[in-house]
C-alpha cells in the first residue's frame, strides 16, 4: 500500500510541475498519434465522452498516456491492439475499431 501512495504522490508532483498534463471534461476529442507525439509529455485522458485515437501505435500509448479514465466511448484504429489501451484504461464504457 506505501508503493501505491508513493505513486500517486509522483503523479501528483509530476502534474504539479507541468511533467504530466492532464486532459479533461471535454465532450470529444479526437487525437492523431503526431500530435501526442509533438506534445511530448506523459498525458493523463479523464471525464471525456468520446475519445477517438487516429493513426496511433502501441508505442504512443506506452510512452505517452499515464491513464485514460471515465470515458464512455474510445475509437481507435482496425487492428489496434485494444488490450494495450487497457492497461491504461479505467471506467471506460466502450472501445470500438474504426
């Protein structure tokens, strides 16, 4: 339990200096895998509707998402392995391919 309380204590740290950004309470958006990229920060995704993830690879996800939580549609590309979002993903209420 310490290790858990650690780890929320760094991500609380690491939003406060600007190290995560957080992404939150928009009804959709829609994300290119470039544009995370370009962004180049660890990216919290919460309270969002509609989620689409366009032309994006496993590699954006792991490196870039911290958490995708409360979201009740994610759209992401055929053929994307959904079970890598997943392991960032909390309360979603669905993936689908497009």
């Amino acid at each position: 339990l310490d290790d858990v309380s650690k780890a929320g204590n760094d991500v609380i740290k690491m939003i406060k200096n600007g190290e995560i950004k957080v992404i939150e309470n928009v009804d959709e958006i829609s994300l290119t895998g470039e544009e995370i990229r370009k962004f180049n920060r660890k990216i919290i995704i919460k309270n969002i509707q509609r989620l689409e993830l366009k032309e994006i690879h496993e590699e954006d996800i792991s490196k870039f998402i911290v958490s995708i939580n409360n979201v009740g549609l994610i759209s992401v590309p055929k053929g994307f392995n959904k079970l890598a979002l997943l392991e960032k993903a909390r309360f979603i209420g669905k993936i689908e391919e497009k």
